[in-house]
C-alpha cells in the first residue's frame, strides 16, 4: 500500500486533480474551486492491492473515498460467516454513506486499484453547505436503486446466458481501453466469485462463458482477459 498526499499548484488547484477520473464525478464535479482545494489539500492518494479491504462491514470509518482506478466489490457477510457480493464500483464512484459513520456493507478491491481519501467531517461540512454536492449524491443515489432493481431483475428472471451476458456488459461499460467498436477488460472476479454474485453454479458460468465464446459475442485470452468485438450484439442478448 502507498499513500501520496495531494500536492497543490501555483495556480492552487490540487495537481493530481487535473487527470483524476473522479475529478468530474459526484463529489468533485459539485465542488468550486475553493471547496476543491480545501479537499485537495486533505486528501490522501492511495494504492491497494487487490483482495485488500477498503473498508470493514460495521466498522465506523472517518474517511470517504473515489476510485480513481480498478475495481472494487460490495460485499454483506452473514452472521454465520458467509458472504455475498452485492455490487461492483469503477472509476470514479463515491465509496461512502454520508452521515452514516457505520458501513452496512465491506468494501474490498476485485482488482488492484488507486483511491483518493478524504475526511468524513469535512465533506459531510461541504455537503451541508452545498446544495449543488447534495443535489449529485441525491442523483446518485437514485441512479444506485434504478441500478440495484435492474440487477433484481437479471437475477429473478433471466437465464444463465442473459445472466452472464449482463455481468460481462456491466463491466464493460466501465472497462478501459474501449474503442468505437471493441471493448476488452480483464474479469475482476473469479469464476467462483460470479457464480456467487450471479447466483449460479461455478460449471454453469464457465458453461456460459463457453457458449458466449462460440457464438462470437465475446473471445476469451489468459482464461481472464475477456474481448467484446460488439457492445450492441452483446446488450441484444440481455434484452431478447
């Protein structure tokens, strides 16, 4: 793990900014520019390994955070020790409940992955006195329910394939590089790990993968690194 403080230009603005992906995300893009460098000189640059958690289930946590690279899963251990991935973040998502100091959820990286700390208190002090960042974290929100029934229903009433499909298409759209016609990334989950958040068997997802390869929607290379020559052709079998 490496941590870098954000160093500020002459011009004042913090200079890490000016390339991060969440520069323009829910938080920063609410934020003026004297609000921007107050964050900028609190915050806190850091690298983390995938597998390493970000942030415990009830843990209370003085910090919020953006991804500003990888992936990270959303996870709800049981009481009896099992655990469930509930969601994926990509650049440059909001990782953080405001005003609820205590997570509900664990927030562990799929990938390795870079994120930009920030205090708790003093975004929660932005966030009172900006309506412009209240507005955004309230669409945020909004579009995370939209997202969350969306994924009700791929796991209530599509099949495997469309199953499979979804998940590969949710990635993509966040995936690097991507081109006008192709998209490939690398799974951030193991096949067990999709089978799980899928709510499928380990045999039926590889299955899948196998079927998708041959009908050309997807290629498949290093068993992980995962080509989508047609986004379109790809969406088309979610929604047939």
């Amino acid at each position: 793990m490496d941590v870098a403080r954000s160093k500020v230009s002459d011009a004042g603005t913090p200079v890490a900014c000016a390339s991060c992906q969440a520069r323009n995300g829910v938080v920063c893009g609410a934020l003026w520019s004297g609000q921007l460098r107050e964050l900028g000189r609190q915050s806190l640059r850091r690298t983390v390994d995938a597998g390493s958690e970000i942030i415990a289930q009830g843990s209370e946590s003085s910090i919020y955070s953006n991804i500003m690279r990888g992936v990270v899963k959303l996870c709800k251990v049981m009481p009896d020790g099992r655990q469930q991935i509930v969601g994926l973040q990509f650049a440059p998502d909001f990782v953080g409940r405001p005003f609820v100091p205590e997570s509900m959820l664990s927030a562990q990286a799929a990938t390795d992955a870079e994120i930009c700390l920030f205090p708790r208190d003093l975004l929660d002090r932005m966030i009172s006195e900006t309506p412009k960042l209240q507005r955004s974290l309230y669409d945020q929100a909004l579009k995370e329910l939209d997202a969350a029934r969306e994924w009700m229903l791929t796991l209530g009433r599509r099949t495997a394939e469309e199953k499979v499909a979804s998940l590969l298409h949710l990635i993509a759209t966040h995936a690097e590089p991507q081109t006008a016609t192709t998209t490939s990334f690398d799974l951030p989950l193991s096949r067990t790990e999709i089978a799980d958040f899928l709510g499928l068997t380990i045999e039926t997802v590889s299955r899948q993968l196998t079927k998708l390869r041959k009908s050309g929607a997807i290629r498949i290379e290093n068993f992980r690194h995962i080509i989508v020559p047609d986004m379109d052709e790809l969406e088309r079998m979610i929604r047939a």
